[in-house]
C-alpha cells in the first residue's frame, strides 16, 4: 500500500522573487520485507506509486555498485567519459568471469580475491608451473583442534587431592 499527503513548508529565504510557499510531498510504502518505508520529496507532479519505485530503482542501483565495489575491485575510475566508464566496467566483469572459470576449472578451493592475488603472483610464469602452485597442498600439516581428554584430566586432578 502506497499513500501520500502533502504538506506546505516556509523557506527561511528572504529573496523578493522566491516563492515561500512550497509542498513537500510525504510517501509511505512497504518495502518486500513488510517494513515501513517513509519518503519525503519535493516533487508534486509524481505519483505516490512512482516515487516509491524510483526509490527501490535508486537502492538496486546501489546494491549494484556495492557489488561493483566488493567483486570486480574498481578502485579508480581511469577515464571520465561514458565509454571510458562503460570499458573499464566490462574489463572488470570479463576479469571476473574468467577468474570464476578458472577457479571452477583448476578446484580452487579459496575465494576468488586469493585466486587474483594467485594470478598476480604467477603472471610471468608458465601455466603449468601456475597450476602447480596453485594444486600444490601446504606445507605445515595441522593436526586440527586438540582434544581434551577430560576423564584423564579428571582422574590426575582427583589422585593429587586424594594424597
């Protein structure tokens, strides 16, 4: 359910040629989850409807660049035209796809940040010698977490008490 009311506010300007009497528009919504969404904007010409769908529009773009930002690690935008943008973007995205692949192809078993970080390390090696280090098992064997054993303890605890 989406409604709306207007309601007028007073500038705190005191220009001869403005016009002191605006109204800001206050819309409530409900977001896929159930919870209550309040928007307050300035434009009357809209819809209730519409600017509660432009708002989830703005947040999936958001969600987007998050996801920009966290998966194809874009630091830096080189360029400031469209296409410069548009190029770098697919670069990243055709460097993701390829990453996912080779990972999915060679078993890695890490994330996808170590499988670049792997890559960066083996540039100007042979791919075999990359696949080998990267299939290689670590050196350093871990027993795993050590186990207590509890009635052991127990009983050395309980033969020092009972001298």
């Amino acid at each position: 359910m989406t409604r709306r009311c207007f309601f007028p506010y007073h500038t705190p300007c005191h220009c001869e040629n403005w016009d002191h009497e605006n109204k800001l528009q206050l819309v409530e919504t409900v977001d896929s989850n159930g919870n209550k969404i309040r928007i307050v904007c300035n434009d009357a010409k809209r819809s209730a409807e519409e600017i509660s769908d432009i708002y989830r529009n703005r947040w999936k773009i958001e969600l987007f660049f998050k996801w920009i930002k966290q998966h194809l690690v874009i630091k830096k935008l080189y360029g400031k035209s469209e296409n410069a943008v548009y190029n770098q973007v697919y670069l990243a995205m055709i460097t993701f796809c390829l990453t996912l692949l080779m990972q999915n192809e060679l078993g890695f078993k890490g994330t996808l940040l170590e499988m670049l970080e792997w890559i960066r390390d083996c540039w100007d090696n042979s791919m075999t010698t990359f696949v080998s280090k990267i299939r290689k098992e670590p050196e350093q064997q871990s027993s795993g977490r050590r186990r207590w054993d509890y009635e052991r303890i127990f009983e050395e605890t309980l033969a020092q008490y009972e001298l």
